[in-house]
C-alpha cells in the first residue's frame, strides 16, 4: 500500500511537469472522417403526447441512470456503480464517434459475437447494465425498458440505414505497427487524461455525490472485465475521437499511438483492477470473435498478449487470408 501511494506521488510530480510543457506539444489536426451528414434531432420536436413522456423518460434515465436505477436508485438500486449511460454514450447518444446511438435502433435485432447469437435491442441495453454498471438486467416488461427504447427509437426519426454500412457509432483509428506500451500510456494519461479522471483513475463526483461528472476508468466503480470498453482496439477508437473531452466533437488531439498506448495503461496496468466477470463463457463463435477480446481461445496462435496489445495487423491478416 505504501509503495502504491509513492507511485501515485510520483505521477502526480510527473503530471505537473507534463502540464507545464504541453504548450510544446503538437496539436493534432487530422481531418473529421465525417462521410454523411449527422442529423442530431432537436428534442424540441419530441411530440407532446403519451409517447412523448417515454421518450423524455428514456432520455433522462439516459442521463442520469444513477439516480433512478444506481446504488440507491429512486426506482430500483440496479447498477453496481454511479455511472451514467451518457458518460459512455456522449451527449446522451448524439456524438458522432463517441458510442452514438443516432442509428443503433435500426441496427436490430444484430448478431453479436460475444454473445454468439443475434440479440434484441433489448438486450444490448441490458449488456450495459451487466458489463459497464456493473450491475443485474433491466427487466424487459419495466416502463423503464420500454422508455429507453422509445429514446432510442426517437434518435433515429427519418433515417434509413444498411446492416451492411459502417456507421457513426465509434470514428475510424489506424493500427499501429507495435504493441501498445503501457510505460508510454501512463505519460500520456498523466499529460492529457489525469486533469479529469484523476491520478488514481477514480474520477469525479458532482458535488452532491449523486454520480460522476468524470467517471472512473478503473477501480471496483469502473466498468467490468468484458465490457466493450475492455477491447483494446473498440476503447481505443472511443478516446481518439472522444478524448480529451471537450464540450462540442473536435478532430483527434492524440495520435494512433498515444491512444493506443494510454488504453493500455487503463485497462491492463497491473495495479488497475477493475469487477470481476467470469469471460471463459463469451464469444463461443471462434470464427467471429473480436481480435482484441482480453481472453482465450482463439482459432490463431497469436499469444493472448498479442490479442490484449497488439500489433494487430498481423492478426487482421490472418483472419483476411482465413476467409478466402
């Protein structure tokens, strides 16, 4: 314990020194990878009816999840954590890049790989309640169910997309050509992430304790083992187009390589613990299991810590040549 407090004195040190030389620091200017025009919908549109108040409800349980289902949740203590789906799910879904959910309801129902079977959007919400809150299902008859999916269906009013199509839910990332350094994340997160997040990674609370203007990225109140957010190359694209955060989108302020790096040391430093899921269970479809999922097996013999690390194109190769 006392080791571990001189480790954080020292990073505290070192984050002033960053701080203090950032303005020597190149700005990243690379261009926005907008390929269509985002229609965020004005949510004084949404209609003055029955359906209307869903629709306001989702989106505030949207907004603050922790108060109506957190720990001590107005209506069911359902979260492990204080956390928000918008500290995920930025400007409560309509960032594009930053976990968007502008076409996520007509995205399903949707095979996913984790879970090897096609899921309901329903059940997608209810992977969020168990992996990143940390918590138990949102039972799927409850009005609050039925109120985030009308959320969720709102957001996509008049648009029409393609199951086949990318979309505006995570911003593109190039891989880099080495595995990503923990030693080199730390510095990264000291100099860009720390101001926020805090140097023990613990974020912040508002000032009533309610939940989080900053959330924890690691630690027994952050997201669990096995969330999406635990994929080194999914929680990578997330912070290049997300991160530092700032009130409005901007282009990237971090390269490939310090994102890839900092989402190293958040996720696999060895004194970063974070709840415990049991993995052995996900992703049984091997064919399709994500390239950067934290545990075996895999159909490769690429090392575990390749798959956590990187570099991935060798891996992205493999499976390219495999389905020729």
């Amino acid at each position: 314990m006392v080791s571990h407090h001189i480790r954080l004195f020292k990073l505290y040190i070192v984050s002033l020194l960053l701080i203090v030389g950032c303005n020597n620091h190149p700005h990243v200017t690379t261009a926005m990878e907008q390929e269509k025009p985002v229609i965020v919908p004005d949510t004084n549109n949404i209609p003055q009816s029955k359906t209307g108040e869903e629709i306001r409800y989702g989106r505030e349980l949207f907004s603050r999840t922790a108060y109506y289902l957190g720990p001590e949740g107005k209506v069911m203590q359902l979260c492990g954590n204080k956390m928000n789906c918008k500290n995920c799910h930025l400007d409560v879904g309509t960032r594009p890049y930053s976990n968007n959910l502008l076409e996520t309801y007509l995205k399903y129902p949707q095979y996913r790989a984790r879970e090897g079977t096609v899921l309901t959007v329903e059940d997608r919400i209810n992977n969020c309640f168990e992996r990143p809150m940390n918590g138990k299902t949102l039972p799927y008859d409850s009005r609050e169910m039925r109120a985030m999916v009308a959320y969720i269906r709102w957001l996509c009013e008049g648009k029409t997309v393609s199951y086949q199509e990318d979309t505006l839910h995570l911003g593109k990332i190039n891989l880099i050509d080495r595995a990503a350094d923990v030693k080199k994340g730390e510095i990264v997160y000291m100099e860009k992430c720390a101001t926020c997040h805090g140097i023990d990674g613990q974020g912040q609370f508002t000032a009533n304790k309610e939940t989080y203007t900053y959330p924890p990225l690691w630690g027994m109140q952050s997201y669990a083992q096995g969330s999406s957010m635990h994929r080194t190359i999914t929680a990578a694209r997330f912070i290049k187009w997300s991160m530092p955060y700032r009130d409005t989108i901007t282009a990237p302020q971090l390269t490939d390589e310090q994102v890839f790096d900092v989402v190293a040391f958040i996720n696999f430093d060895s004194i970063h613990p974070r709840p415990y899921r049991p993995l052995e269970k996900d992703c049984p479809d091997l064919a399709n299991k994500p390239i950067d999922f934290p545990w075996g097996p895999f159909l490769d013999t690429f090392p575990l810590r390749q798959h956590k690390y990187g570099p991935y194109q060798p891996i992205v190769d493999f499976y390219s040549t495999r389905k020729k």
